[in-house]
C-alpha cells in the first residue's frame, strides 16, 4: 500500500476520497490548495500524488509544472473537464496518468497501482560473472580478477551482451543490432574494431585468447578461460 498525497478543493470530495483510500489500506495526507500540496509534496515524500487540476488558488497545469520541478514524485491528475487537449499538455507535462470526474474509489485505486507498479525503481541488477570478469549493468562497473576496467561505453554494451550469452558464438549481425541503437552505417569492421578494443582492454590478443573467442566467419564467444 501506499503513501498517497490527495490535492483537492472540494471537500466532501477530498473527504470521502480520503477515508475509501485509507479503508484501502494506503497512508493518505491530503490538502486543499495546490501551494500547500507541492509543500507537503516536497516534504512529505508521498510515493504518489492525486492532483485535482481545477484548484483555487493556481491552474492546474501550472500547479503540475511546480510539482514536477520539485519532485520525481508520480502525479495522477484528476479533472472534472473530459479535455482531451488538457489531458495531453498534462502527460506532456510529466503526468503519469489521470482520472476523469466522477470516478470511483476503486479505480482510482486501480490507476495508483498501476502507476506505482509502472515507476517502481529497478530492482538492482545481479552482476554477470564469466570466469574472472564480473560486469554490474546497474553499476556500470567491469572487473577483471579484482581489477576495475575502464570501458567505452560501446566496449561496456559489447561485454555486456556477450557475458548475457556466454558460451554461445554471437554474430555480428546480432551484435550490430544489439550493441548499436542505429545500426545503419555500422560494418562488420566497426564491430571488428570495438571488439579488438575490447580485446585490448581485457589484456589478450587474437592469437593467444583468454576469453574472447572469434569464430571465423561466425561471430565471437565469450567464455571463462579453463582452469
Ligand atoms: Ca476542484
């Protein structure tokens, strides 16, 4: 359940909203102006906030501006007008998601979920392990028996999907379009050329490979060397 900041003027709405959400099982702070909001907002740490977009005392939208300029908080705005146009801006504004008067309590509940599911952070990524090299996606960190490496970025996406596959003799083309977000332009000798880097930087060669293994005419396989 959830920490859920209610900003509302009318209050039996805000009142009634308050109480099902709270029987819901979710921590409800709730205020009646968008000043007082975007301040309880600020510091309160609410995991969401439900905005009313028809408040006294600022529009709306601009009330959205300041709530997404001081925080990262997920915003599901609430309004009474079936505005499409308004809608967009406030998506385009940072929304999350919105609620059209009159809703129920329950699918605002449903909305809060899914918002909350949609922006929940990553969980931390378990780091790759071949042999000696240890590779933390959500680091972005590559260590070789202890020893950081420091890697290009494409180097770093090049061992990363290579270590996701390790064993297997990955193509080119498959790199080309796993490593590169545009793979027009990129030959098989940019991705000849990253991968003698990466080779450089692992401190094997070609000829004499620890773990990067090419496969003439077939790809390259990363694996742990043997014991
Ligand atoms: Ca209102």
């Amino acid at each position: 359940m959830a920490h859920v900041l209610l900003i509302e003027d009318d209050e039996p709405i805000r009142t009634s909203l308050a109480a099902a959400l709270a029987r819901l099982g979710h921590r409800v702070d709730s205020a009646d102006t968008a000043v007082a909001g975007i301040g309880l907002a600020v510091q309160h740490h609410a995991d969401i906030v439900v905005l009313d977009l028809g408040l006294p005392d600022l529009d709306g939208l601009q009330a959205l501006k300041m709530l997404r300029a001081a925080t990262t908080v997920p915003v599901v705005i609430a309004t009474a007008r079936d505005d499409e146009h308004q809608m967009v801006r406030a998506l385009n504004l940072g929304a999350d998601d919105y609620v059209i008067k009159p809703f129920s309590v329950e699918h605002l509940n449903a909305r809060i979920t899914a918002v909350l599911r949609r922006t929940a952070p990553a969980p931390p990524s378990v780091p790759l392990r071949v042999g000696g090299l240890r590779i933390d996606q959500g680091a972005h960190t590559v260590s070789l028996d202890g020893a950081e490496l420091v890697l290009r970025p494409k180097e770093f996406s090049l061992l990363a999907y290579l270590a996701e596959h390790a064993g297997r003799v990955v193509g080119k083309d498959e790199l080309r379009s796993a490593v590169w977000d545009n793979a027009f332009g990129v030959t098989d000798k940019t991705v000849d050329v990253h991968l003698s880097w990466l080779r450089r930087r692992l401190g094997e060669t070609a000829a004499q490979p620890r773990y990067l293994h090419s496969v003439r005419g077939v790809g390259v396989k990363l694996a742990a060397p043997a014991a």
